[in-house]
C-alpha cells in the first residue's frame, strides 16, 4: 500500500526534472516539438508516467525562459520560481517519505544525467550566463 503511495511523489519528483531539463535543454521549438519523447529516452522510468499533466503549463515557461528578448530580470525570475518549486517539492518528499526511499528517489532518476544537467544552482551566481557559455540552451 505504501509503494502505491509513493507513486504518486515519485511522478512529482520525475515531472520536476522534466520541467528543469527541458529549461536547460530545449531551443523553443524543440520544447514545443518533441519534449516528452526527448525526456523519456533520458530517463526511461518516466514512461511509466503522463506527462501532459504539466506540458502546457511548462512549455510556455520554458519558451519565455528562452526568449532573448525576454528582460533579464524576468529569466532570473523565472529561474528563482523553478528553484523554489523544486524545493517545495523536496521538502514535501522529505516530510512524508522515509530517508531511505527518499535518497532512492533523488538518486536513481539522476545516476546516467551529466553534470550540466544538474540543479542551476550548482553553475555559480549567475546560472543564465553559464549556460549560454556552455550553449547548453
């Protein structure tokens, strides 16, 4: 009963890296084009999941993250609120999911991810600026 539960968090968890790679990773119309297929070759366990729950709402966010005219206040907005939703999410996971099936969580989605792919905040102060160096976008 417990694991039927925990289904539930773990589709939370796989959507919110959906929404952060595809920040990273797509020009917009890759995101309007292929994102979920894209998505699912990375991390083969997100097929067990819909993911037309939170495309839409994503998408938009993710083309005006990417937008250059798109007034760098407003990406470092956006960014601040993907950051603060993630932690939300993980606070949530960490009050109602043991330790150990939450560190099963976090790390199995993230073992075949490269570095670049990894939380923004880990790419210093200003995250925006590294990864157009990186053409990471």
């Amino acid at each position: 009963a417990y694991r039927r539960e925990l289904g539930s968090y773990e589709e939370a968890f796989l959507h919110n890296l959906f929404m952060e790679y595809l920040v990273k990773h797509f020009s917009p119309s890759m995101v309007l084009k292929d994102e979920a297929r894209n998505f699912c070759e990375v991390f083969p366990q997100l097929n067990l999941f819909d993911l037309s729950k939170i495309a839409e709402e994503y998408r938009c966010r993710c083309s005006a993250y990417m937008d250059e005219e798109l007034p760098q206040g407003c990406k470092d907005t956006l960014l601040k609120e993907i950051e603060n939703r993630k932690e939300e999410l993980r606070s949530e996971f960490k009050e109602k999911i043991p330790d150990e099936i939450m560190r099963e969580i976090e790390e199995e989605p993230l073992q075949e991810v490269e570095p670049k792919m990894l939380t923004l905040r880990n790419l210093g102060p200003d995250p925006y600026v590294f990864l157009n160096e990186h053409q990471i976008f």
